[in-house]
C-alpha cells in the first residue's frame, strides 16, 4: 500500500514538473507559436463500376467522403481522420494513444503514450503510458520514466472469429516498469548507465482457464556508448544483463546466503523460472575521404528478453567487416561487406545453422549523362552436427547468390527537352547441394526491365515507355512473363489542367505455351478551378484472358470515379493560407 501510495505521487510530481515545463515553453516561444490551426483536406468521391464474366468484386455505385484534419494548439498537433464509404465507416483520432514531449533548453519531457529508446537491449522502443524525462545539461545526461506497458484484460472465450467460429481474446496482465539512465558527455561521445524494471500484477485479472499466461517479471541491466575521435573513427557498444522470472507464481529459489543476494532481491523476486540472460554488440569504424571500413561485432544469448523492447534475434554470434573506397572525385564507389553468423550457443540444438552473408555495391560513374550501378550478393546457410550427427537427408545446405548490372543515361538540350532511359538486369540463383532436395529447391531467375522517359519541358509533355522480361526456372516447370507499357502526361491551361493516358499489357508463358494476357488502360484528368480546389476524374479499365478457363476465368472490369478535393489551412485571428 505504502508503496502504491508513494508511486502516485511521484507521478503527480511528474506531471506538475511537465505542466510547469509546457508552461514555460509557451512562456518563451509565444511569439513563435500560433495559439490555434487547423489544416488538411476533405474529399467527397461518386462513381460507378461493371465486370463481365465473373461474379463483381465491388460494388456497382461508389462513393465516399473522407477527411484528414489536423488541429494545433500552440504548436501540439492533433491529427484526425475519417472515412465514409458505400462499404466503410471509419472515424480515428489520437486520443486512444495521445501524448506529448514538452522540449525546453536541455530539458525534455515525456508524457501520455511514449515510446523512448536508451539502448538496442533495454528500454528499446517499447509503447507505455507514463511519463518520463530526459535532461541534458553540458556534459551530465539523465533520464527517467515510469509508466504502464500493458493495460489488463480478461479473458473472453465468447468472442466470435470472422470465420464465424468462435475464439478467445488474448487476455493479458497489467504490466508497469520503471528505469533510469545515468550518464556523462555529448551527442557522439557519451557513456550511458541504464536500469529497467518491469514486473507484471498477477492480481490485476482473474487466472485465465484456457490460455497458458503467467505475470512475469524482468530487470535489465546496461550501458550503451559511443565515442567519436581524431575526425576519422567511431567506437560504439552496448550491453545488458537481463534477470527474466516468467512465471511470478513459481516456487521461490532458495539462493542461501551470498554477497549479492540483497541486490539480487532488489532486482527480481528470484524464483525456479528466473533466467539470466545476455546481450552485446561494439563496432569500430575508421572513415576518410577515398576509403572506409567498418567491423561489428554483436553476441545475443538464446531467448534474450527484455520488456521495454518488442523483437530480439537471440541465440547468434555475428561478426561483419564492410569495407569500401573510392576514386576519381566518388566516379567510381565500392562498398562490400561480408558477415558470418552461428547459433547454437550454449551448444544444446541437435544441429548448428551457420550463415555466410557478402555483398558487393559498385557505382561508376563517369559523367552526369551516364552510368551504371552493379551490385552482387551472397547468402550461404549451412548446417554442422550439434547434440546429433546429421545425415545427408536433413543436413541444410544452400547458396543463393543475386547480381544486377543497371545502366542509365540522362541527356537532353537544358530548358527544353531531358531525356532518360534505365536499364535493369537481375540474375538470382539458389543452389541446393542436398543431392535428395536439390532439384525440387533450386531456382534460376532472370529479370530485364528498360524504362524510357522523355520530356518536353515547354510544352509540359512527358511520355513515359517501359517493357520488361521474366525468366523463372523451377523445378515444376518453367514460367516467364512479357510486359509492355506507354504513358502520356499533358499539363494545359496554365498547369490548371492534368490530363493523363496509360497503357499496359502482359503476357504469361507456362513451360513455353500460352498462359494467359492482360490489358489494361488507365485515363486520368485532374483540374484546379480556384486554390485549394482540385477535380479528378479517373477510368480504369481491365481484360484478362485466360487460356485456361478451368484455372482462371476471361473477365473485362471498369471503373470510374470523379473526386472534388478541398485544401484548407487556417489560423487563428482570421488568416486563411
């Protein structure tokens, strides 16, 4: 109870130091900030839509009326949306998860729904409600937060699934945590002590009957820092010991008597489900003008948790070295890397999964007119015996590796036309060396994609030209695709009128015959009668033909919509923008 009634009023205090500290940033900033605005947009849209040859995917007559408002009241913003529509009512506004972080000086405070992150391994991103505040005065760094992480909720086994069957809500404890984070130096060269407890309220619901749930409990541990230094290099790490109970109602650990067993206690109730857990990563990174490289190095112990984050990949020892440079004023950059990674730390799995990442990214670049990008990677996984040998016909063994050439050109006579044109190559290949699974999972894919695009600038005219290939080949048979497109886009009238035509077909291929085409024609027209009012009006028409009717059906699709769109900004004292 004592404690209970000791938290409120921390967060009281909390609240009045944030009051007062908005209170003072109006103070300062007043001239500065408008005491209130609204702006956004709303649009109302009619149209119709028709299908021949299956049954309607949409309704015939369409409409919808849609806004996205936002209020500011002396520089907090309140964003709001809406939309009504022949098959959707929907109203969101921010309350649900609102807050607020007041910056004043050095001072910054956190309150309402926040998310803060301290290290990778701690408090990293995780959504409460609470408040909070972060202090940076010269070379002192100091933040603290308090707050609940997750709201209870009972369990309901009369909810009923959209599949019409019926199902049981998550149910879930209420969740609460604290920490702090103490600290020295600047922006890029700091060295920051971080603690984190969270612990659920096993009384907060009732014990659910059929979902497996216990209240949990959790104290982490770590420091996060990084040091820039002599113009050229960066060290950074962070690391964190994480004491996880997850289950509250276990039986209690009888530790005995030790040193630490106070602080122990301090951190977690120990019980028989308590595990300790840890985390780490540094990297090191020297940068001048013609040449880089970076090494990282990061450790993560199986099933590391920590509840002020939501995802850890955990169980993985990775080291990754990225080197690159450049010549000739960056007309030619190389940047590479190359990673390997393990698992089965603790040495407990029947096999351990190794995995050889490398990647190779080259720009060249001779001119502003032309290009080419080049850019290949490698991703190995293997697998060695652990607790069991491995035979053949479970061990995992595969390479895939992916290279792409991409040549540009810009060119063009400067005010009047420009002209550019983008050529894609891709080439992918998996390879699997098990001899009893390597012809059902190897792939062959090969990719080009050309895209022309010209301008006349003085008439505002654009014509836009693609096509493309795809090659798969796959165990169950081969299948490639040709694609072809045109668009045309005409500005007339001052720029008060868009007008805009685009063609597109597509032709399947299933080992080497005919599998079907698709056309499609797209017209767009969009004019500006007065500011902030805008018209559109849009056609879209579809014809799939199948040449397998007992797969895929032979359709044509239409739709059109018109939309009037309204632009507002106002401010208060009657200045409309």
């Amino acid at each position: 109870m004592i404690a209970r009634i000791r938290n409120r009023y921390c967060l009281l205090g909390l609240f009045i130091f944030l009051s007062k500290l908005g209170y003072s940033q109006e103070m300062e900033n007043i001239k500065k900030q408008d005491p209130f605005s609204i702006r956004g947009n709303v649009a109302a849209s009619i149209g119709g839509y028709g299908v021949k040859g299956i049954p309607p995917r949409n309704n015939h007559f369409l409409w919808s009326v849609s806004g996205n408002p936002t209020l500011s009241f002396y520089g907090v913003e309140l964003p709001f949306s809406f939309i009504f529509s022949e098959s959707n009512q929907s109203f969101r506004q921010p309350f649900n998860q609102f807050g607020v972080s007041p910056h004043w000086k050095w001072i910054t405070g956190h309150a309402g729904f926040r998310n803060l992150t301290w290290s990778n391994y701690t408090l990293a991103g995780a959504t409460f409600l609470g408040v909070g505040i972060d202090i940076n005065p010269s070379l002192f760094r100091f933040g603290a937060m308090y707050g609940r992480f997750q709201k209870p909720i009972e369990e309901d086994t009369t909810t009923t699934l959209d599949d019409g069957f019926s199902g049981f809500s998550q149910a879930a404890f209420k969740r609460k945590g604290w920490g702090f984070k103490l600290g020295v130096g600047k922006e890029q060269q700091f060295f920051d002590l971080i603690f984190l407890k969270v612990k659920d309220d096993s009384t907060s619901i009732k014990r659910p009957f059929t979902q497996e749930i216990f209240p949990q409990e959790n104290a982490v541990i770590g420091f996060n820092t990084e040091y820039f230094f002599a113009k050229h290099f960066t060290f950074k790490a962070n690391a964190a010991i994480s004491l996880f109970t997850k289950d509250l109602g276990s039986n209690p650990y009888d530790q005995g008597d030790f040193p630490m067993k106070k602080f122990l206690n301090f951190l977690v109730a120990p019980t028989i489900s308590t595990q300790f857990y840890y985390a780490a990563q540094a990297s090191f990174g020297v940068k001048y003008d013609a040449w880089n490289v970076l090494t990282k190095y990061e450790r993560v112990a199986p099933d590391y948790k920590s509840l002020g984050a939501y995802y850890f990949q955990t169980d993985m020892e990775r080291i990754t070295i990225s080197p690159g440079f450049s010549i000739k004023k960056n007309k030619f950059k190389l940047q590479s890397s190359i990673g390997f990674q393990h698992d089965n730390l603790n040495k407990n799995k029947a096999a351990a999964t190794k995995r050889v990442i490398g990647s190779v990214n080259i720009n060249i670049n001779p001119s502003q007119k032309y290009g080419m990008t080049i850019q290949y990677s490698n991703y190995g996984i293997s697998q060695k015996p652990g607790t069991k040998s491995l035979s053949d016909t479970t061990r995992v063994d595969q390479v895939s590796q992916s290279i792409s050439l991409t040549p540009r050109f810009n060119f063009g006579k400067q005010g009047k036309t420009m002209h550019n044109f983008v050529w894609l190559n891709t080439f992918q290949n998996l390879n699997d060396k098990r001899t009893d699974t390597g012809t059902v999972y190897e792939m062959k894919m090969m990719l080009s994609n050309a895209n022309y695009n010209f301008l006349l600038i003085e008439q505002q005219l654009n014509i836009n030209v693609n096509s493309g290939y795809n090659h798969n080949i796959l165990a169950f048979g081969n299948t490639s695709s040709v694609q072809l497109g045109l668009g045309i886009n005409k500005s007339l009238m001052d720029n008060t009128l868009q007008t805009g035509m685009n063609f597109n077909y597509n032709k399947n291929f299933f080992k080497g015959n005919s599998n079907g085409a698709t056309y499609q024609a797209v017209l767009n027209l969009g004019y500006v009668p007065a500011k902030n009012h805008q018209i559109q009006g849009e056609f879209n028409y579809l014809r799939n033909k199948s040449d397998f009717a007992e797969v895929n059906e032979s359709f044509s699709e239409y739709t059109g919509r018109v939309t009037y769109t309204y632009t507002f900004n106002y401010i208060a004292h009657g200045k409309d923008k």
